[in-house]
C-alpha cells in the first residue's frame, strides 16, 4: 500500500509540476483575425522547432509520451526476460 500512496503522490506531484509550468504559457491570447501581426523574419536557414507557447506544450507532450513508452518498453523487457528478482520470465494468469 505504501508504493501506490508514493506512486499516486508523484503523478500528482508531476501533474502540478507540468500544470505550473505550461499553464501561463497556453493562457496566451491569440490576436483577432482582423489584425496582422508582423514579426521582423530573420533569415537563419534553421528550421523553426517550436512556434508558439501551444507547440511547446504539444512538444512536451509527444516527449513525455515517447520518454514513458521506452521507460514500459524497458520494463517489460526485464520483466519477460527474468532479470527483475520478483519475476521469473513466465506469463501466469492472475
């Protein structure tokens, strides 16, 4: 019971974290339809990554979904091979 308090906890934690961070940055206003807004174009030959507060959220996102997929791939590798003391290698119905 211990672990799923520590692990309920820190989803929690982490939520706030990502909430307090992009939070101020999604509350942007978008400027009206009718008004063009020039910026001055710099010509770098780079490629924008990011370009505006919503495609760094989104970013950070696909990140996180990437980082928690390999860290599922990872464990579920140790898991089937039997490298994790508490498993031993084998699919039992529970």
């Amino acid at each position: 019971m211990d672990a799923i308090r520590k692990l309920v906890l820190l989803i929690g934690a982490t939520s706030v974290a990502l909430l307090l961070l992009v939070g101020p940055a999604v509350a942007v206003d978008d400027p009206p339809a009718d008004e063009v807004v020039e910026a001055p174009v710099e010509d770098t030959g780079r490629i924008a990554l990011v370009e505006g507060p919503r495609d760094a959220f989104f970013l950070l996102m696909w990140a996180a979904l990437i980082v928690g997929g390999g860290l599922a791939v990872a464990n579920a590798r140790r898991q089937l091979k039997g490298e994790r003391p508490q498993a031993s290698g084998e699919f039992r119905w529970r």
